[in-house]
C-alpha cells in the first residue's frame, strides 16, 4: 500500500513538473528571459554534471555548459510537444561535447601521470565520491563510452553511432572500462552489482562559478542585436512603402526622367 501510494506521488509530482516546464517554455518562445533562467536553475547541475564526467575537467566543463544553454535558449523554437525536455538537452549537451571533442584529438589519449595524480588528490581532498574519481580518471574513449552508456542510457548503437565506432570496438571499449573500473565483466551479477555503483553517483553537480550571470550578458546581447535589426527592417520596409505611393503618385515625373 505504501509503495503505492509513492508511485502515485512520484507521478502527480512529474506531471507538475511536466506542466511548470512547458509552461516555461512557452514563455521563453517568447523571448522571457526569468523563465530561460528557471529552466537554467532547474537542469544546470544536471548539465554540468554530464560534461564533467565527460571531459574530466572543471574549468572546460563550465566552459561548454555555458555553451549548452546558449545553443538552448537560440533552439528552443524547435522544441515541439511530446518530447521530454530533459531529454532533449541531454541531446544538445552530448553534441556540444562531441563537436568541441572533436578538435581537441588529445582528450582520446591516456591522461597523464602526474596529471592523473593531482587530479585524483584533489578529488579526494573534496570528499568526492571513490565511484565517481575513477570514472573521471578514465581514458578518453572509455570514459565516454561507459558515461554514454551505462550512466546516460545510449544504446550500444547510439553511442557507436555518435562516436564513429563499430560496434565491435564498442564492445572492447566498453569490456576495458569495466576492467579500468574494477568492475565484474561475466559474472551473473554484473548489471546489480554495477548499478549498486551507479546509484552512489550524484545526479546534480553544481558548477563552481555562477554562469547564469555570463549567459544572461550573451543573451541580453543577442535580444538587443536581434531587436535593433528587426527595427532597421521595419524602418526600411516603411521608407521602401513611402517610395512605392511616391512612385505612384508622381508616376508622370518618374516617366518625364526617363
């Protein structure tokens, strides 16, 4: 009886949520920016917390979340109906990551050493999480491969597709980073036992700087951009339209200068 009335909870709580968030779309369409930074306040640690574990790097993870709403606030006319929003900013948040990946070749390569060691310390030093600081340790095409997979749900082909893999590299990738991890590989418990590990993670990292406050800037530009060139338009649409009934009235003047 308790568990059902927990699920029946869990859903009214999701339906409300569903309903705050279109309604905020809806109003961002608009050009509202307090909704955009609802929506921002709602996901960011979310956000932040995939292109951290993806890039293994604070300061570039901040970086591209930025990005990620950005890219957000100038799509958000495509969003249609029907589509969970968190997933569709899973979706931008993973092609942000791989366009920019994909001229940076050097985070495919083993990590350094020393590198690894300052990292790994200071992690520690902040308490992080021991499940957490060896997926962050991780190669780059493991890291991505496991982070895409087992945490973010991509199918085997998804995130073959998405990092130009067969699917038999997939495999090898996938079978290394349980080695790295220290995961088991065959045994009968191996799916419990690595969602055991997956449910330590945080589903929210917060990032270290507030960002909102340089997304609000780029945006407040853009909107300003944007506006005085629609003006410019209406302006010179309306001088093209005085011409035009010139022309018409003092057609006979037009043709004497002909």
């Amino acid at each position: 009886m308790l568990y059902y009335l927990l699920v029946i909870s869990r859903r009214k709580i999701l339906a409300q949520n569903n309903k705050l968030v279109r309604s905020l779309i809806q109003n961002v369409k608009k050009g509202n920016n307090s909704s955009f930074e609802q929506l921002f306040q709602m996901n960011v640690g979310k956000v932040y917390a995939l292109c951290l574990r993806l890039l293994a790097d604070p300061e570039i993870a901040e970086k591209l979340t930025v990005e990620v709403f950005l890219v957000t606030w100038r799509k958000i006319s495509l969003f249609r109906e029907g589509i969970l929003f968190s997933s569709w900013l899973t979706g931008i948040t993973t092609h942000t990551i791989l366009e920019w990946i994909r001229s940076n070749n050097e985070i495919w390569n083993y990590p350094d050493q020393k590198k690894l060691k300052l990292v790994k310390d200071s992690l520690i030093q902040k308490n992080t999480d021991p499940f957490e600081i060896d997926i962050r340790l991780l190669p780059g095409k493991e890291r991505f491969v496991f982070v895409l997979h087992e945490i973010e749900n991509y199918t085997d082909v998804e995130v073959a597709d998405l990092l130009s893999l067969t699917l038999e590299n997939f495999n090898d990738i996938l079978q290394k980073s349980y080695e790295l991890l220290n995961l088991p590989i065959d045994s009968i418990d191996k799916k419990a036992y690595i969602q055991s590990c997956l449910n330590s993670l945080p589903q929210i990292i917060q990032p270290e700087k507030d960002i909102w406050k340089y997304i609000f800037t780029v945006l407040d530009k853009e909107q300003n951009s944007l506006s005085n060139k629609l003006d410019g338009n209406s302006k010179k649409s309306e001088g093209e339209n005085e011409n035009d009934q010139k022309k018409k009235k003092f057609g006979f003047l037009n043709w004497k200068k002909k």
